[in-house]
C-alpha cells in the first residue's frame, strides 16, 4: 500500500491542481518539490519525537543506550507520506499566489506541527484516526485556510488567469481518478492487518463510489443549464474518502458507508458552488483549489462520525464470532484494552479533543506562517518587478500570479 499512496502524492496531488490554465508546469513540479522536502524533513521530526533504541526489538524506555536512533523502515516512510499530504492539501489553498521560498517555509513549518499535534493527538490522547481524516486532512486544510487570511489580497482573487481551460481540465481529472483510485489504499494503510484493514477498504470503496453519484447529481442540480461543472467533478467525487477516513475501520455497514459518501459528495459540491464565493468576498479567505469544501468540511463530517462510532461501539459489534475474547475491538480502540475502566464513551470525548487541538494546531499555526511568509515574500520578492509585484505578501508580480513565467522557464507555443 506505500506505492499506493506514492503514487497519490506524486500524481495524484499533483496533476489535480494543474486545473488552472497558467500554472500547470508550476504545480506538479512545486507539488514534487514540496513533497521530496516533506518526505525527509518528516522522516526527522518524527524520529525525533520517537526514538528507538539500537536494536529494533528493544522498547526505547528498556534501551541500555542513551543515544537515541531514527528507525526507517516502511512504517515511517508511509507516515512520512501522509504528513507530506497535509502540507499539499495547504498548498492547494495558496496555488498561484506564493513563491517557492514561501512555499518551503511553510513545508518546514508545517511538517513540525503535523507531527506534534498527531503525537498529542494519538500518544496522549488516544484517538482513532486510521485514514488521517482529522490528523491531516482537517490539519492540511485548515492551516493552510489561516495562512491565506493572513496573504489575502484583492487584487489576486480577480485575477483573469484564476481559472481553467478544457485542457487543463483534462489533466486535472487524472489526478482525480488517480486519487479515487487509490485512496481506499490511503485509509487502509495504517489500519490494523485483518479484518479492521479489510473494513477500511471496503468502506472507503463504497463511500467513494456514493459520492461520485451524489457529487453529478448535485452539480448538475446547482446548475441553471442542468450541466455537469468539472470543478465539482474534479474534486467532490473525492470527499466521501474524505469523509469515511476516521472511521474506515470501524464496523458501520455498506449502507452506512454509502450513506457516509453519498453525504459527502452533497456537501461538498454545495461547498463549491455556494460557500467558496462566500468566504473570499466576505471573509478575505482566498482557497485556489477549494480545499475547505474537498478536505476542511468533509473532515469535519468524518471526525463527528469518529465520536459517534467510538460512542456506540461494542464487544458485540466486533468480535461477535471471537468467543469471549476482545481481539477486533481493542486492535480498533487499543486504549480501551490497556485500562478495563475506560469506555466507549470515554474513547467518544478522545475522538473530540483530538479534533479540538487539531484546530487549535492548525489555525494558530497557520496564521503564525502566515505572517513568517509574508516577510519571506517581502526578501525573496522578484527585484525585477519589485515595483509591480502585488505585495510583500505573495513576492510576484500581479502578472506573474497563476503563471508558469513566474518562476519557470515556459517554451512558446507553436501556432498551428
């Protein structure tokens, strides 16, 4: 499943934003930038945060050694995988509009939030998050909504290149299908080996495929023509992964995973078609890729899904046919099995606070980047348009927002 989800994070990430008409050549290859930078810079700060011992069998409180190690092994480079996630999904909220310098520190920053707040949320808290609804996807989206608060302007959100062309479509859609395809393998990499990985793949299917249905529909209801918008298409058919993510594992029926998708693509296309308007004319928050209505509500849907799943869940939903042994339900809840006092209901107030700081962690920490970009934007801006360039806030020139020229060298067209 770590090529799977490989795969997702060079392809799939990358050809989804290449939607915009001008930047195309600028997001997949920022998008492979930024992701060989998370990777290894991840790998550190995760190791650093869990140290092993020398000898891989020997738990790190019983080592006899006082110099810690960094164990790599497939373990910590999928992790390094979903972390490097987060920081895309920001990046799409900010597409067009920061430079590669910005971009990088924000990476660097990211990355070191992401980890602590997942080491809080699983090592202390003990929440259940086998798709990473709540430690990436809401951490991702909302960090990176915060963070463009800070560098909204104007002038960028009425750029005329803001916008795709049916060839940039065309190869959004392969990130697309990319993602729809392996994200059953995102979900399911970090679950349990048997019947909890197995439930997770199943889930995630199902839902994906509810939200393809409920996503074409919607558009095509929010359309005065009655016709399909490749906006919605591109991204909504994607949010009942999304959505399913915290709870993939978990035991919740087909129907309920089809309810789960089927949900998740409504509300994500009316994110779209509705809300996206809203919060750049009235909240100043400008989100290129619509992240908050593909990552941010839809992750807020799978979290609350989270504290009501791990509220109502039994001994006899999981291990039904285990006899009187606990094996389904404590390799889903581990917490419940280390101490027999702690409930279901006790497990459902873990699921809330993990999401709670991961708020916290994302919009204090995005607003904090924010302005670190901003006077990163204002050294590294562009001395040749200096003058011209929107502000220290993006470091471009008004015209070299959206646009591969900003910083690619672009071959001229030959005319048919």
């Amino acid at each position: 499943m770590f090529q799977d989800v490989h795969v997702m994070i060079f392809i799939g990430f990358g050809f989804l934003m290449t939607f915009l008409k001008k930047y195309g050549l600028s997001a997949v290859s920022l998008n492979m930038l930024l992701s060989a930078l998370s990777i290894q810079w991840s790998i550190l700060i995760s190791g650093f945060l869990h140290p092993h011992c020398q000898d891989p069998t020997v738990e790190w409180g019983e080592c006899p050694e006082s110099r810690p190690w960094i164990d790599i092994n497939i373990i910590s480079l999928l992790s390094a995988d979903f972390a490097t996630a987060a920081v895309l999904i920001s990046f799409g909220v900010v597409l067009g509009t920061t430079n590669p310098a910005q971009l990088a520190v924000m990476a660097f920053i990211e990355i070191v939030l992401f980890n602590v707040n997942e080491y809080i949320g699983r090592s202390y808290l003990n929440a259940v998050d086998a798709g990473d609804t709540i430690f990436v996807h809401m951490f991702g989206a909302y960090f990176g909504l915060a963070a463009s608060r800070v560098l909204y302007n104007k002038k960028a959100s009425d750029n005329d290149k803001a916008g795709p062309s049916h060839i940039s479509d065309l190869f959004s859609m392969i990130g697309t299908v990319f993602l729809w395809m392996f994200w059953p393998s995102f979900n399911a990499g970090a679950a349990a080996t048997g019947d909890a990985q197995m439930r997770a793949v199943i889930n995630t299917y199902l839902s994906l495929c509810a939200c393809v249905l409920t996503s074409f529909a919607t558009s095509a209801f929010f359309s005065p023509s009655r016709k399909f918008s490749m906006e919605h298409i591109q991204n909504a058919t994607l949010a009942g992964g999304v959505a399913v993510g915290a709870t993939a594992d978990m035991y919740m029926t087909p129907v309920g995973a089809a309810i789960i998708g089927s949900c998740a693509g409504i509300l994500s296309t009316w994110g779209f078609s509705s809300l996206s308007p809203f919060l750049a004319d009235k909240l100043k928050v400008l989100d290129t890729c619509g992240v908050n209505n593909l990552h941010g509500m839809p992750s807020i849907l799978g979290g609350l899904l989270s504290i009501v799943l791990a509220g109502i869940a039994t001994r006899d939903q999981y291990d039904q046919f285990n006899g009187d042994k606990h094996d389904s339900l404590h390799e889903i809840f581990p917490a419940l099995a280390e101490d027999g006092t702690r409930t279901a209901g006790w497990q459902a107030g873990m699921q809330a606070a993990a999401m709670g700081v991961t708020l916290i962690f994302a919009v204090v920490g995005g607003i904090v980047t924010g302005f670190i970009m901003r006077v990163v934007g204002a050294v590294t801006a562009n001395k040749d348009n200096r003058e011209n360039r929107v502000g220290s806030k993006f470091a471009m020139s008004y015209s070299d927002l959206y646009d591969d020229n900003g910083y690619f060298h672009v071959e001229e067209e030959e005319s048919a």
